[in-house]
C-alpha cells in the first residue's frame, strides 16, 4: 500500500524549513511535522511525500 502525504511551508528556521502536514479533511496526521534542509528545499512551499508499506 502507498501513502502519499501532502505537506505546505509552515516556518523557516536557522537551517531548515518546517512543513506541515496538510491531511485530507477528516483524516488525522500520519507524519505531522516534516522539518527539511534550506538547500533541498529551496523556495518551495509544497511538499509530497510517498510511504509504501509492504
């Protein structure tokens, strides 16, 4: 089974930009908060993140 979770820029820190987790309505988190290195994630306000379960 594959997840794919969406994620929207929430703050920037020091090294860092924290995204949050942005669910369908009525779904709880499945990851919450998603914290990614200023150099990958450059300008970028979105976020998607695939989990497979196997």
């Amino acid at each position: 089974m594959t997840t794919t979770i969406k994620f929207e820029r929430e703050k920037e820190t020091k090294h860092t930009i924290r995204f949050k987790e942005t669910p369908e309505e009525g779904q709880p988190h499945v990851i919450g908060t998603l914290y990614v290195q200023k150099w990958y994630a450059g300008s970028t306000n979105k976020l998607e993140v695939m989990i497979k379960k196997g």
